[in-house]
C-alpha cells in the first residue's frame, strides 16, 4: 500500500467507530460504512468518506436519525416503497437493492422505492449490488440540492438527478453507468474553484444565459443539463420516479443539504432488478454483453483518441489501483476526519 | 377540417386497406393502422403514414411477415418476453403495452422485452399506452439503423436508441418524455437537407472530429450523444436493455432498414408498466404531478423565453389542432400514397 493511503478495511472501520460513536447501532454503522468505503474506493472521492463530517453533523443537529429502522410500508409482489425512517440514506437504499434482487429473482422484475432517506452516496453502488447479484441493476435518485433549472428557466427547481444501470458480462467487465443529467455535476465546478481553473462553455449560463465560465462565480450561475431540453426532462422524469412516486421531495420541497442540516430531507431513490434469466440464457447473454464490448472498444478511433472506453471501465481502474495501493485521503480531509474522531472519542483514522 | 388535411379516421381506414391488400390479416391491418395514424395526429411525422410505402416493400420483398403472430416465449409473475415473429413492429410493441399492464396491476410493476419485431413508430405511443391506462409507462427502443460511434469512435454501431416515458398527472396534461440519445435524430438531418438549411454545430461531426454543418454531407458524418459521453453511455444502456436482453439484434447485428428491405432485423423494443397505487394513493400522486407542473411552467424565465414547456405539451398541442384541423399530407408523400394504393388495388387517401 501506498504510503499515507488508508486501505478499504481502515476506511471501514474507522467510518463505523465514527458512527458508533454518533449514536448509530453496530449493525447499521458496519454496513453504511462498507458502502462509504467501497465509494472511495471506485473513486467517486465526493461521495464517500468526504460526506462523513456532514453526516455526522446532521446527525447532531437533530436533522437525521441515527437509530432508524427502515422498513416496507407499501407491497406488491414485484414492488415496495420502502420508509427509510429519516435514517442514512445507505441503509434504506441498500434495502430497497436487496428487496429488489430478493423479488425479481421470482417475479423477473422488481422495483423498490424509497421515501424518507437521505443522501446514499454514488448511485451506482446501488446498481452494482444488483449487478453483483447477477441480474441487471437500474438505480434513479433526487439529488440532494436543486442547482439546475427547468429549460429556459431561472430558478434552481431541479437537482442533476442521477441514473446508474449496471450489466453483468462475461469475461469482460461489468458495464457500468453512473451519470448526472447536467453537463458537469456539481462537485466538478466546485473541483475547478479550488484548482482556480476555468470551466469550459456548456457547463453554467448566468442568469441573462450566457456562457459562465468563472467557477468562482458559481452561485450566480444554472448548470445546463445535457441535449438541453432532453437533459431537463430527464432529470425531471428521473425525479418523478424516484421522488414523486415514493412520496418523497421533488421540486420546490428539495432540501439542500449542504447548506441546512436541521430540516428532514425526505430523500427519495428508486432500484430496479431484472432477473437475466428471465428473459432467456444468462450464459448467452453474457457472452453477447461480452461480444459488444469488444467491438465497441476495438472499432476504429477519431483521430488523437488513444482509447474507446466503455461505461464503467474507468472507475474500474481506480478501483483496482486503490485495492492494491489504498485510497488517498488528501490533508485536509485528514485533518477534518481527525478532529470528528477526537471530537466523538473516536479511534483515528490510520496513519 | 382544413382543406387537403385527412382525418385520423381517414388516415386510419387507408392504411388498414393497404395492409389487407398486402396480406395481413383485418385484425392486425386495423391495430397497426391505428397505431400509425395516431403517430401521424401527435406530430411525429416521420413515423406515421410516411414510413407505410417502406413498411409495404419490405413485406413485399419477403423481408417482414404479414401474417405474423407474435407470441409470449418467456414468462415471469412481473416479466415477459414476446417474439414478433418478424410481424410490424407495432403488433409485438403495442402486445408488450397491453402486456405489462396486466401483469402491473397485480404485480406493482412488469418488464415486457420483444425481440424478433420490426421498427414500431415513435417511443411514445408505447408509453402513452401505458399511461392511459392510469400507470407510468417507460419504453426502450434499438433504432432501426446505426448512426452513433462509440465515444471517440468512427464506426456506426450504435442507433440513436430512444426513450419514452409518460406519467399521468391529474388537471395538468400527462409528462411525455420521447427523446433520442443523439443531439438531433437522423430524421432531423434529413429534414435540413430537404430544406438546405445549415444545422447547428453539435448536432454531427466529421471523421476527423470537426463540426459537419453541411446536412448533405451526412453520409461522411457522425451524430453526436448527448452530453457526449454520457449520451453514448445512455444509447448503450437502452440498447443493452431493448435488445441484448431480449436476444435482438444490437451493435454490428443492426439492420439498416432504409437500405435493405430483406434482411429480418430482428428490431427489440422494452415497455415497464409501474402501477401507481402500488406505491401509494393515486390521487395523491396525480396532485404531487399537478402541482410541479405548475411550479415548472410559472418558474422565472430566461431573458427571451416566452414560456417554459412540460415535456410532451407541444405534441400534446399539435395533437390538439390535428384533432380539429386534420393531417396534413405534404404533396409528394401523397403521391407516393396515391401510387401505393393503385399499384395495391386498394382504396386511395381520401382527398
């Protein structure tokens, strides 16, 4: 391992002494902190054990319930919404995966729904675990703050809100998609504030919609989804599945989290499992998901393009880089994660 | 009705006369002309009666069945799988709607797959079945040609894949998303030619990665995803999801149905029917619907914006003025017609 890196393990359980520490029962703290961990470790570095400070911070100030105990409130045999119990959002999202896997496994399909959550880091943890399961994994989530407005509009009524769909293949990689409906997400234009680096034309319009490309100025900016009016009416769709249907906040009623830590988020996600098998031979269809990944990758490239990449196989590489060297945590997020532990009579996060 | 325009019945009865006259069976002629002329009634012009003539030769050519009898192969509680036995699209599509409805209202939510179908019109209708029928209906197609590289890529593998979704709502008209995966659909190109106007930069490129505006020169050019990336990842996503899952073609195995009238294409189409009750009472989700509909179109605009639209609210008013004004049938689609109907014995387009 590199040094100064943290190993999956090290993340984990220093995450779970944090939340033991907070208040959050043994069991539940193990398996949202797996999940943190395992963010940082496909390196979706805004989603993992960053997000650990506010959490917490929440959890003091009254605004999430550290001892939830989410559970089905609505049923079908190939459906349930799922009351996260104002709780971490990992703990109900990562339920609804599981219900979905448990009944698309007899059903074929099963969608679950989820109200009442919170933020539960990258999305496509949540497609994954359906993926790992060997069935197909469709995740949809209302972001946890509005930056993007309707089309042609000036008022921040949307979120980037995420899609990820992760599909099994055979000897080749999973192909995995996560991705917001903005252009850029946000956490990239506040990277390029912190780098002092412009952003490039097509990420923000100010408020008389021109180009914004001062990231600096990002609060007097909107983020433009992608294919323009296509991008809204994802998000927007997006937000009905996840958000509407379950009862959860969409719209006006999106609490941004960043900025308030008190009012309960009512968050909302979605996850859908289709059983391969129930469509026909999941050897075929693997061997198929396998064939197209390599005609994809090996077709013929635009001039200067080293390499045609499939969804997923970045952050795949990272992963395995980070298994085999650790994750990087930069010093400030040290220094942060250090002060919580002292601050909670927690154990450090090791050296 | 307007002069020269054609009512939807109208529209309905001269296709159905068509089919019968080419060999397919009254019941079947009827639902596929309805199907057509409904396409022709919400505005998507280049998939109602103007794709009859190209539907015809392929039957004619041996490469369609006309007397297809799609027919369920796989089953699942919440899941089918449904051969079109290489019938109009719009028998195996329309079977799947009807399908996962079905099975919704008992089961919460259900995946219908169609594989061995042909090009079935506009993702819309599919979904608009499905919302009708008081659930949200989502509907996944592979394109019936391939015009997208990879991206980074040159070769033509993948197909403007589309997605249609449509969710009921109460006083406010339902939200229909129906989007290609591609800044402009091929059909847009075409239409600039015709009218030798310039596109946009961003709608193609060319092979060495420069903006391609003269529509012409479309046979030399590449469409471009939305978001780049990310809009390649979505055309994969669906494709994967429409066709691979369903054992149609996808990628290579695409048939371009403009060049070639005998070759089975093999099209795959996906429909999800999701029961609202499942997840609560409806009548509260449809004022959950209303209400952000009205906070999206009275949301403040964008310095020259006149109005901020819903998705699916233009179609929703060309459907509107059709209803009362007819279809209008530009003169050289309807000398075409008028030759199909002589060359068929079957009644002619109503003048």
């Amino acid at each position: 391992m590199t040094a100064g890196n943290v190993s999956y393990d090290q993340l984990r359980d220093f995450i779970a002494g944090i939340y033991q520490a907070a208040g959050v029962p043994a069991a539940d703290a193990g398996t949202v902190a797996g999940l943190m961990a395992q963010a940082d470790v496909i390196g979706a570095d805004g989603h993992g054990v960053f997000r650990l400070p506010q959490y917490i911070r929440r959890i003091r100030a009254g605004g999430m319930n550290p001892r939830a105990v989410p559970r089905v409130v609505e049923e079908r045999p190939a459906s349930a919404l799922i009351d996260g119990d104002n709780g971490l959002g990992h703990l109900a999202t990562s339920m609804a995966a599981r219900t979905a896997i448990g009944k698309a496994r007899t059903q074929g399909v099963a969608w679950c729904g989820v109200r009442n959550g919170n933020h539960a880091g990258p999305a496509s943890l949540y497609a994954r675990m359906v993926q790992e399961a060997g069935m197909i994994g469709l995740y949809l989530a209302v972001g946890s703050a509005n930056h993007l407005p309707p089309w042609g509009g000036l008022e921040l009524l949307l979120s980037t809100n995420p899609i990820a769909v992760a599909v099994p293949a055979g000897e080749e990689p999973p192909i995995v998609l996560d991705m917001a409906t903005t252009v850029a997400a946000y956490g990239k234009v506040k990277v390029k504030a912190q780098r002092g680096e412009a952003m490039p034309e097509g990420w923000m319009i100010d408020h008389q919609g021109n180009p914004l490309t001062d990231p600096k100025r990002a609060n007097e900016g909107l983020l433009l989804p992608i294919g323009g009016y296509k991008g809204y009416g994802l998000a927007l769709i997006f937000g009905l599945l996840a958000g509407t249907l379950n009862g959860a906040a969409m719209g006006r009623d999106v609490v941004d989290f960043n900025a308030d830590d008190t009012t309960v988020t009512n968050t909302g996600q979605a996850v859908l499992a289709i059983d391969i098998a129930a469509f026909g031979d999941p050897a075929e269809f693997r061997r198929s998901v396998d064939a197209l990944s390599r005609d994809l990758r090996g077709s013929r490239r635009l001039p200067g393009v080293d390499r045609i990449w499939l969804p997923g196989e970045q952050s795949r590489l990272t992963r395995l880089k980070r298994e085999a060297e650790g994750v990087p945590i930069p010093p400030a997020l040290r220094s942060q994660l250090d002060a919580l532990a002292r601050d909670l009579g927690a154990a450090a996060l090791a050296a």
